[in-house]
C-alpha cells in the first residue's frame, strides 16, 4: 500500500548543533548581558565545543540557553545563582539534565515561552541579516538530501524545532520542498499526540508507519501509547544520542537501531 515516515529533524535529518549553539550564545548574550562582562573568545570556544557534547539532553531549543548559562557558572564562580553548580561535571549534566532543568528555571526566574520566544527571534534575526551564514552553521547527514529529494514514501517531519526553521534549511539547504501541513513544529503538540493524528488521517490509511528519531526518551513515551502499537519505531546510531542510551535500546525489542546508509535506503 505504500509508506508513511514521520522524521525527526534535529539530529535526524540535519546536524543543527553549530546553529543552536551560536544562536544560543548570542540569545544569552541579550538575556543575562552582565554575566558576560568576564568572557572572552576563549571561554566562548570553550562554550560551544561543550554544548556539541551536552547536545544529546536538548529536547527544546531554548535548552540552549539554559546550557549557556550553566556552562558560564561552571566556569566563573562569581556569577554563580544556581545551587547544583558545586561539584557538578559535563557528565554531571549529561546524566542529570532533567532534574537539572527545573531547579535553575526557578533559581534563575526563568520562563519557558520567554526564553523560546527569544531564542526565536534571535534565530529569525540572523537569518534575515545573513542567510548564507545562519544555513552555513547547519548541515544535512550524509545522504539525506538526496534520499528526502526522491523519496517514494510519504513524508512527515516531526520537530520540537520551530516549523519556520526547518522549512527553511529544507528549502535553502537541501532545495526540498515539503508542504507546511507536513510539517508539525514546536507549538503543535508533544510527538506522541502528533502520530495520532497522522495515523487518523483519512489518507494515510493502510499505509505502514515508520517514527525515525534520535531521541531514546521520545520512543519510550511512543511505547507507553497502545494506540501506537502499529508504528515502527527506530533510534538513529548518527544523531545527537549517547552510547548509553543506543546500548539500552538494543534490548528494547520495539526499536530499531538505523543506520545512516540503510535510512537513505529506505526511504526511496
């Protein structure tokens, strides 16, 4: 009958890393402007070579700049707000993200949709001011361009990333048009809720389904829905994932691991 894949973006179809984490900085920059007067270009190296490595706990982009700031206090003891920063380390972080979060959100007096708005607008600003820079800062994996470009199943993207944003690395980086109702981006419901109600469509009925994601934590919630049980589910080993997290899906029967090369296979 035919297939129906519903694509994570980030750390999926493309490696957004070098973009998130330079917007990141620069949206920082607006947002706690007096922590930066001790950082030099060293230390912002410094920054960005880390969020490579701490990309895997990001599950929405104003994270980012959650990351941002925690870095600075590892490094600046005189900023330091937040009580989790005495003794904590880059795997400190990668392990305990999610406890992490929401105790620097109040120490901090943060505010989600604040910080998504800003991260946004930021983002929006380097793209209108240098176009070529801010699609230069993204790449696509190996493969990915042309395997979207000819692709015979039906494509969805599936993204906590802002729909705007990755239709225009769609378009500008890979010359690939997928429609803006394929798209469902940040604001459009938690991914769970998403394949619901791609599998309710009228016309993807009979169609079999694929979820391609880079994020362990995601699938599991898809395990948890009995309403999801018809969906092929796949961790990506070339995403923003750990070696921990691909061990334990190994022996989750329900997940795939893919490969790169065998994900371009399949999708033509």
């Amino acid at each position: 009958m035919g297939e129906l894949y519903a694509l994570d973006f980030d750390g999926v179809v493309c490696d957004s890393c070098g973009e998130s984490s330079l917007s990141a900085l620069k949206a920082s920059k607006i947002r706690w402007p007096a922590l930066f007067n001790q950082v030099d270009s060293a230390l912002e190296e410094w920054i960005i070579d880390q969020m490579h490595v701490l990309r895997p706990v990001v599950e929405t982009g104003y994270e980012n700049l959650l990351l941002v700031r925690l870095l600075l206090e590892l490094q600046i003891p005189s900023i330091q707000k937040s009580s989790v920063v005495a003794g904590l380390t880059i795997d400190g972080i990668l392990e305990n993200w999610s406890k992490l979060k929401p105790v620097i959100m109040e120490e901090w007096n943060e505010n989600r949709d604040s910080l998504v708005e800003l991260f946004g607008k930021v983002r929006d600003e380097w793209l209108e001011n240098d176009l070529s820079g801010w699609i230069g800062a993204n790449r696509f994996y190996p493969g990915i361009t042309d395997a979207l470009r000819f692709a015979s199943s039906k494509v969805y993207i599936v993204t906590t990333k802002q729909s705007r944003f990755a239709d225009a690395l769609l378009r500008e980086l890979a010359g690939v048009t997928i429609p803006s109702e394929r798209i469902y981006g940040l604001g459009t419901g938690p991914k769970v809720e998403v394949l619901k109600q791609l599998q309710n469509k009228p016309e993807n009925q009979g169609l079999t389904l694929h979820f391609v994601e880079d994020r362990l934590a995601t699938l599991k919630n898809v395990i948890k829905e009995p309403e999801l049980d018809q969906w092929n589910l796949y961790l990506v080993k070339w995403g923003y994932n750990t070696q921990k997290e691909r061990d334990e899906a190994e022996s989750i029967p329900r997940i795939k691991m893919l490969e790169l090369s065998d994900f371009s296979k399949k999708l033509k």
